[in-house]
C-alpha cells in the first residue's frame, strides 16, 4: 500500500470568530495547523481567547501561539479598541459597502497579524497561513479585499529568506451563508465560536457583526447556537 503523502505545515489565524473558525477547520484537513491567537484590546478580548482555546482543543491543534500586540489599542481609532467610540447598533447596513468605512475597522490591523503569522511560519517551516478574511457580505474593511492580499504576499516573496511563504484567503469570495454550510459540511464547532463587538457574556445582537452572523446563519437554513440577547431586530 502506498504512503500517504505528508501533509504541510500551516499557521491559521484564529481569531475565535465564525469565519476564522472555518478556516482553521479546513486547515485541520489539508495540512497540519498550528494556530496563532493576536489580542490588541479589543472589548472582546478575553471571550475571543476563550474561544480559540475551545476551538483548538476541539479541532485537535495543539501547536498554539498566542501574542498581545499592545499597539493597536494605544494608536486606538476603532469602536473595538476606544471605548471612547460607541459601537454601531441596530441597522442591517449601516454604511454603505466598501464605501463608508465603519467606525469597527481597526487602522491596518491585518497587517500586524499577518506579520506575526509570517514571522512564525518562517520559524516552524509553514508554507502556508490561512486567514478567514471575507469580502462579501463583510463590514467593508479594506484589509478584506483580495488585493490586499495578491499586494502583501509579494511583500513576503520579497522579504522572508524562502520566498515561499503564502497567504490562503479560502472563504474571501463566499457569501456568508455560504461559510456557514461550509463550516457545518467540515464540522467546524460554531458552538464555541464568538462574533460580538460589544459584549463577552451573551452576543449582542444588535452590532453590525451580529447581525451578519445571525443572518447568515438564517439564509443557510440553520440555527446559530451560540446565546444571544437580542436577535428579534434581524430575524425580522
């Protein structure tokens, strides 16, 4: 009987989120993971590392690495890292797609993780890092858009010893509702995912993240099984 060929090494940056939980899903299958955690103190900060230990343990990765990047809440300008900034509630769109940046987006926050993810792929001999980045049916952040990525994997070629290392962007052209079926196709454990922007104990259901979520998950035909507070104003 033929070997199996060896599967490759990967780092997924696993935010515990939906999207990033699909990816590291798919990375479980094709490669072996080694997931990457970045907290930037955001308000969520301690669910998300809660979920990313769950989501881990759950998945069967046990290469983890996780990191506090302390400059994007001292540099602030986002409603997830200023409490300053109130976080939008209450409007399936509250701006306009890829044109009204929302008050959410943290100023070139992929990129910092991203540059984590290189440098330890480079360490442990990855050649791949997947990073649920979603353009469609997503906030509008302009770190979502594929060519963001096309533009920062030439940086990589150009700047890492190999020049071999590169960004997957599995999930960028899907719908939500598309990544909600995938995640239930691969099993990804959306019980232990967190999506909110505002809350750690129940999700909101009203911010901007939520509402996309739930919705997504109501297109795909299937139940959200994480708590919510409200979810009346999305399922109407």
């Amino acid at each position: 009987m033929a070997a199996q060929p060896r599967k490759s090494r990967a780092i997924v940056l696993l935010s515990g989120g939906m999207d990033s939980c699909v990816c590291a899903a798919l990375a479980a299958r094709d490669s072996v993971p080694a997931a990457l955690h970045i907290s930037y103190g955001q308000r969520t900060e301690d669910r998300e590392r809660q979920s990313f230990l769950a989501i881990c343990l759950r998945l069967g990765i046990q290469d983890q690495l996780l990191v506090r990047n302390e400059a994007l809440r001292a540099i602030g300008g986002s409603a997830l890292t200023d409490e300053n900034i109130a976080v939008p509630t209450g409007s399936k769109h509250s701006h306009a797609m890829g044109q009204d940046i929302p008050v959410t987006y943290v100023p070139f926050r992929n990129a910092h993780f991203l540059s984590v993810a290189v440098s330890w792929a480079e360490v442990v001999g990855a050649d791949k890092i997947f990073i649920g980045a979603v353009e469609q049916d997503s906030s509008g952040y302009p770190d979502c858009r594929p060519a963001y990525y096309e533009a920062f994997n030439r940086v990589i070629k150009a700047g890492t010893k190999e020049g071999t290392i590169e960004i997957v962007t599995p999930l960028i052209g899907l719908r939500k509702a598309e990544i909600v079926r995938l995640g239930l196709e691969l099993g990804a454990p959306f019980d232990l995912t967190w999506s909110c922007y505002s809350r750690q104990d129940h999700a909101c259901g009203v911010c901007d993240s939520c509402m996309l979520r739930l919705r997504a998950f109501a297109e795909a035909g299937a139940s959200d099984p994480i708590p919510y507070a409200v979810t009346a104003a999305v399922r109407s």
